[in-house]
C-alpha cells in the first residue's frame, strides 16, 4: 500500500499499473498532474490468509489551490509468487 502511496506521490504511473491485479486492472491510467499527495494514514491491516489482505487508509490530496480531499479506501490485495498486487477496492464515506 505504501509503495503505490509513493508511486501516486511520484507519478510512476507504470509501477501502479503493475503492481495491479491484472483481473482488474484498467488499460490506461491517467494521474492529474495538478494533484499533491498531503499524506497517507494507513488504518488497519487485516490478513485473510496467507496470500489475501485487506488494508484501510486515508490519502489526503488537493488539485492546485483547491480544498484538500480525503479518500478512504478499503483495498483489498492478492498475493501471487513473491508479489503484492492490488485487486480493487471501496470508498468509504
């Protein structure tokens, strides 16, 4: 989750996209370039199982002068082999 914390932060758009499920990952990623990262609080972590997680967090942001946003997100991860991968996830209120 951190990585494509920072990865969103850096614009590695590559790095998001493959480190996404490929069950549900989209086949083009556009980042706004206008959009600062604030900062990340990761709420919780729950292991499935071995290879199944979930992890709760709240990203802060703000596009150019605007207000900052919040985004609360329950993402849900599969490992396969060695790697994490994000498969989707809910917005919370």
């Amino acid at each position: 989750m951190r990585s494509r914390y920072s990865a969103f932060v850096l614009g590695l758009r590559e790095y998001l996209l493959t480190s996404w499920h490929a069950s549900t990952r989209p086949p083009h990623l556009v980042l706004d370039p206008a959009r600062r990262w604030l900062g990340l609080d990761v709420r919780a972590v729950r292991e499935i199982d071995p290879d199944h997680a979930e992890v709760e967090f709240v990203a802060r942001s703000r596009v150019g002068g605007g207000r900052a946003e919040r985004l609360h997100e329950l993402s849900r991860f599969v490992r396969e082999g060695e790697h994490w991968y994000y498969v989707d996830g809910d917005i919370r209120p």
